[in-house]
C-alpha cells in the first residue's frame, strides 16, 4: 500500500515542474536561481533595497536643504556649488553618453563656452553687462547650437571615432579661449583681447534674478539645488517617455533601432544638445559664482572627473549620476587632510586585498605576510645600518602612530620612497602575470611595499595621492562591478 | 489554405530589377518581387544566397543601386529606413535583435514609435496573442528563453500595426517545438490578415504555411511559384527539402 503514497507524492513534486506550453524551465524557475547572500551585511542590502526611490531622493534632497540651513560657512557652500556643477554636468553628459550611447570627449568644452560666453556679457572686458534673465537663456540655446554643430559629424561616426572627433574640438576649444587674446580682425588696425589667454577674464557680475543680487555661495547653492530638482523630474519623465526609450535603443543596437523607424540621427542630435544645454547652463553658474573665468578648468582633468562620476555611479541611471558627482567632488575635498586620505588609504587596501582574497582565512593569512614583511625588512635596514626617521617626525595620525611600532622609516625618505615605488609597479606587473601559487605569496609584499611607499613618501604629497587613490578606486570598482554602483548589469542569455 | 478571390488583392510591395552591392561585391542581381496585401510569401534558399541581403534592401538598410521598389504605391527606392517603417514596414530581425537590457514592455513600447505613443489597445492585443508576455512585462528582454523573445520580436513588430510583416529566420536558433510553435503564430497572423514576407532556410515549414514562395540562388530569383507547386517541385525537393 506504499505504493499510491509515493506516486502521490511524485506527482505533487512533480506539479512544481510541469509548465504551461512555450513556458522554459529554465525561466519559469528564475527565482529560485537567484544567489541569496546571507549574513548581517546581505541583510542590511536586502533592507535598503527596498526603499523606494521616491524616499530615496527624498532624503537626499533633505540633507541638502538642511546643510546650507545649519551652516553659513563659505568653504561648505562653495564646495556644494561644486557638487551641484558637477551633478548638472553628470546629468548632461549622462544623456549623451550613458542614454544614447555617444562616447562624446568634447563635453568639457561645451561647459567652458558657457562660462565664458557669461563672462563676454558679464564684465568690462567687452564693456557687456547683459541682465542675468537675458543673458543665461541666450547662452544656453547658443551652447545648444554649438552641440548641434559639434554633432553634425557625428551623424556618421560611432564609438572612438566619434571619441577621437570630439577630443579634437575639446581641444580647439582650449586652443581658441587660449590664443584670442589678440586677435585682430581685418578691418581694425588694433588687436583686441577677447578671451584674456591664460589670464583669463576678472570682474564678472554675479547673477541678480528676481531684483535679488546673488552675494554668496549659498544663493547660487540653492539656484543650483531648484535647478536640479527641476530636472531631476523631467529626466527621470523623459526617460520613460518615447523619447527617452528611442535614446536608449540606439545605444544598444541602433541597427536594430533604425528597423523599429527610429531616426537616429535626430535623436543623436538631441542628446547632444541637450548634454551640451546643460553644460553651458552650468557653465554660466561657474563663471557668476567665482566672478572670474580661466580656461584651465575645462581641460581634459575636468572631463575625466565628469566620465569617473558617470561611470562610478552607473552610465545611464540618474540616482547613479547623482552619487558618482558626490564621491567624485567631495573624495578630493576629504582627501585634502593628510590623516583623512590616510585612512582612506588604508580602507582601500583592505578592500582591495578582501576583493583578492574571499575567505576569511586567506585574508587573514595575508595580513600576517604583510606583517611578517615588515619585520623582516626592519630586519634588513638594521644589518644594512640605514639610519632610521625618529618616530615622532612622521608618525601622524591615528593609523601612522599604530603603525609606527612596526613600520621602519629610514631617514632618506626620498631616496627609498622612490625606490619601494619603482619596485611596487614592477611587482604589480609582474603579478599580473603570475601563477596563482606564487601571486598568493607575493601579495603581501606588494601590500607592504604599499604601505612603506606610503607612509615614507607618499603621505607628504596630498595632491598625488589624492589623485592614486581615486584612480585606485575606480580600478577596483570596475573591476568588481563594472556596470557601476546603480547601474544595471547586462544580463543576456546567449 | 483559406480561399481567396485574385481579383481583390492588390499589390502592397513590389521590387523590380533591383542590384545590390557591398562594396564592389555584386549581391542581388536583377531581383524582383511582389506581395500582394494579405499574402504571405516566403524566400526560400540555401546559405550565402542573399535573402537577408534582400531583406535589408527592402528595408532600405542596403542601398538598391539599380531598380525600384514600391511600396504601397509609393516609390521607397530613395527612401530612408524609419520612413519606409513609417508606411507601414516591420520587421523580426534575424537573431530578433531584442534591446536586451530595457524590459519586455519597453521593446514592444519601442514597436510602435512611428506611431508616436503606444496604444493600450494594440499592447492588449500583443498580450493577448502572446499571454506569457504579459507575465513577463517587466522582465529585461535580455533575459528571455529563445521562444520568448522571439515572441516579443513578433510582438514588438506587430505594435506598430504593420501593413507588411518582414521576418527574417523566424526558426533560427531555436530548439524544434519552438520552431514549430513559431510557425504556428505565424500561420495565425496569416489567417488575421496580415502579410508577410518570411525569409527562410527551413523550407519545409515556410512552404507548410506560405501562399506563394520565391527560390534565391547566389542572388537571383530561379523559381517561383504558389507553395504547393514549389513543394512538390522535383529540382527543389532535391535541393532544399531533402525528401
């Protein structure tokens, strides 16, 4: 009678399986495919994940309404118009680059043409002082025309060529800004300064909207906030319009998109007038708020922050925009103070030796190698009777003064620091290639050399290691999520 | 095969003598080709011989260098791509070029972009021809079982209400029951009224369900004929059908 049990049994087990027709098991069981990570941090992401966005930029938008509220301090507020710039250039370029797809390297420009353009109104140097509401408007269309134009040869260029393109009219643009400081037009016997060269232009009005003159950081603050939110809303509507789906088909497969009747080229346009629109509208905002424009901010070191931001964050995902302008314009503020960029240095190499080394014990294993290194290399400088730094002369902060127990500094800092430098990037490569077996071992010198290059050298050179670290960084995070913090990953079945 | 009266059908595309080039390699050679409304018509041949090839100079993603095209009475010969899809063109790509990381109901929103914005009434339909679709509205297409995409392909071509369907290797790379589910859906299309140019390798199946069928050989047409004719036809049974 065991029989009727057992067979009742399979059919119940069975009745999980069976599937409508045209239904594949292997989708129909998605769910229960998906890897459920345990433990208290995969709770604490699982309880995050579930707050809606709609909170989520609440509380963003929170904090910054409360911040400039609490505090008048103007390197604060400068720092938040910083942000804010550098969000509006993010959301801009995060249409060009991250909805439609086009590698635009000439973005940086386009910011630059705006602040420049509200300094040729703004200021004595061509005798303009245009009014704010007159003046701003003209100049964003007029940086939306100059996309149309840079856009033009895009209508057949794709990928790096139109990289290589808009690289080149980045760069014309520097050149231009640079050299029109005496131009002299045919009909005039004397040159004129136009742009100022590498003098750029001093003395610019600051905005005065609605009978309010802008005195202070913190007005363009909340401008730059009202301006966000504003399109925070539109892009976030556009997005999911017709409009913004079309944009997102050209960058998967535009081929395919032109066969759904998608004018392409159209489109291409207006990702690219209105990342440029953007960028001249904060472009304006840069120019009033430091009442002085210089070209040097719209080289390629801008451009490469603004690309960071959008990759860190996601290409493509507007919250992901928003968080990729935070880590990339307050990191660099942060990393100002040594002891700041000290730990940050260190919470770096822990990440990055865990990303190399899963398991507990490995990771613990490592840990002993560097320090076992340590002692032997103390051991070495002794018997060689290097003359080691007194502790007190380098030993700052928390972490270094731990450290200084254990870590030998010898007194020609510069001699060894260059020194552990050029062996650290020769191990680097060196692992790259390396077996397994002999990665495992040699990782921890790598680490140590890490922490002597540092703590001997580098640590004196903010501006450097400001600049390591953040390159560290997005190296890691690529490689761990290359599709960004909030960004989608690609998931195709092939 | 339902019966239809000759008379009233009328012609919705016509190709005639059209050359096609890549580059300095001559592909189609003097092709013509006609569909009348209602009609599906299949382009049978075997690898190489230029079907996609026709297919893209129909779409206009090729250009014709010699001949015309004719499209709802409309001369397309120097028309671009979205306007020939703007008189009412549609296509299932080969492979179904889905946009794999944007959602089930983005790539069939994104079928009816000539229209302008979709209409629920046309997305009810597609759901309800397709009902698993409507299960999976919100799934990223990319992660699709090939039966499924190739739904939200036909799918996704339907939302645009297409006057001619143009589908290209609806069987490729999909295991046999798909295949043959696929050319169920396409059968009732057929039966809804709508026409149909099927490119395709699996003779057998495009003959089972077309109305009339074009043979391609290294980018000539060498036979045509209704579907019957050609699937009882000696050379071709030899050469394709392998019975």
């Amino acid at each position: 009678m065991d029989t009727p049990q057992t067979s009742a049994e399979d059919s119940a087990g069975r009745a999980e399986v069976v599937l409508g027709i045209g239904t594949d098991e292997w989708v129909a069981r998605h769910n229960e495919r998906l890897i459920v990570d345990s433990g208290p941090l995969a709770r604490l992401k699982d309880t995050a994940s579930k707050i809606p966005n709609l909170v989520r930029w609440l509380l963003v938008l929170l904090i910054a309404v409360a911040v400039p509220l609490g505090t008048s301090n103007p390197y604060i507020m400068r720092v938040g118009v910083n942000l804010g710039l550098f969000i509006l250039l993010s959301y801009g370029l995060n249409i060009v680059v991250g909805y439609a797809g086009l590698l635009d390297l000439g973005y940086a420009a386009f910011y630059g043409f705006g602040a420049y353009a509200y300094a040729l109104v703004s200021s004595d140097q061509l005798g303009h002082h245009w009014k704010t509401y007159i003046s701003v408007p003209i100049i964003v269309v007029a940086t939306a025309l100059l996309g149309f134009l840079v856009s033009l040869p895009s209508r057949r260029l794709m990928g790096d060529y139109l990289a290589i393109v808009t690289l080149f009219f980045g760069q014309v643009f520097v050149q231009v800004v640079l050299s029109s400081d005496s131009i002299t037009f045919p009909w005039a016997t004397d040159s004129i300064d136009i742009t100022g060269g590498s003098n750029g232009i001093p003395a610019l009005d600051p905005f005065v909207l609605f009978g309010h003159k802008f005195l202070n950081a913190k007005d363009y603050y909340w401008l730059l906030l009202a301006i966000i939110v504003i399109l925070t809303l539109t892009i976030t509507r556009i997005n999911r319009t017709r409009i913004g789906r079309a944009w997102r088909t050209i960058r998967e497969d535009s081929l395919a998109a032109q066969a759904m009747g998608i004018s392409i080229n159209r489109l291409k346009f207006m990702a690219f007038i209105v990342g440029a629109a953007l960028a001249g509208l904060a472009g304006t905002i840069l120019s009033a708020v430091q009442g002085a424009v210089f070209v040097n901010g719209f080289d390629l070191p801008l451009l490469t922050l603004v690309y960071a931001a959008i990759i860190l964050g996601g290409s493509g995902s507007l919250p992901g925009a928003v968080m990729g302008a935070i880590v990339m314009s307050l990191l660099p503020e942060f990393l100002r103070v040594p002891s700041y960029s000290e730990i940050l240095f260190f919470v770096v190499l822990i990440l990055v030796i865990g990303a190399m080394r899963r398991s507990i014990k490995s990771f613990a294993i490592t840990l002993l190698g560097i320090f076992v290194t340590g002692i032997i290399v103390r051991g070495i400088f002794l018997s060689l009777s290097v003359k080691s730094l007194p502790r007190d002369e380098w030993a700052t902060g928390v972490i270094g003064r731990f450290l200084s127990h254990w870590l030998f500094v010898p007194n020609n800092r510069l001699l060894w620091g260059n020194a552990s430098f050029v062996l650290l990037i020769a191990l680097i490569a060196y692992l790259t290639q390396a077996s397994p077996t002999i990665k495992r071992i040699l990782l921890p010198v790598a680490a140590f050399l890490g922490i002597f290059l540092w703590e001997v050298r580098l640590i004196q050179q903010p501006s450097t290691t400001r600049q390591l670290i953040i390159g560290t960084m997005l190296i890691v995070l690529m490689v761990t999520k290359p599709q960004g913090f909030l960004g989608k990953a690609r998931v195709e079945v092939l | 095969m339902t019966i239809q009266d000759p008379a009233v059908k009328e012609t919705l595309l016509s190709v005639e003598g059209v050359d096609t080039y890549y580059g300095s390699i001559h592909i189609l050679q003097k092709l013509s080709l006609e569909i009348k409304t209602g009609e599906l018509v299949c382009l049978l041949g075997g690898n190489a011989c230029g079907k996609s090839t026709t297919l893209k100079t129909i779409l206009g993603l090729v250009p014709a260098r010699t001949g015309s095209i004719h499209f709802a009475g409309i001369d397309v010969t120097k028309k671009s791509t979205p306007d020939r899809i703007k008189l009412g063109m549609a296509v299932v790509p080969e492979n179904r070029r889905l946009f794999a990381p944007m959602t089930v109901l983005e790539n069939l929103q994104i079928g009816a972009y000539v229209r302008g914005d979709p209409d629920p009434a046309d997305l009810d339909r597609v759901m309800t021809l397709f009902p698993k679709l409507a299960e999976r509205r919100h799934q990223l297409a990319g992660t699709l079982s090939g039966g499924e995409q190739q739904m939200v392909a036909v799918g996704r071509a339907l939302m645009s209400r297409p006057r001619l369907l143009l589908m290209d290797e609806p069987s490729m790379g999909l295991a046999p029951r798909l295949v043959e589910q696929s050319f169920e859906m396409i059968a009732e299309l057929h039966r809804d009224g709508v026409s149909m140019l099927l490119v395709e390798q699996n003779a057998n199946m495009a003959l089972s369900v077309a109305d009339r069928g074009y043979v391609l050989q290294t980018g000539r047409i060498v036979l045509t004929g209704p579907a019957s004719e050609l699937s009882s036809h000696d050379e071709l049974r030899r050469a394709y059908l392998g019975r």
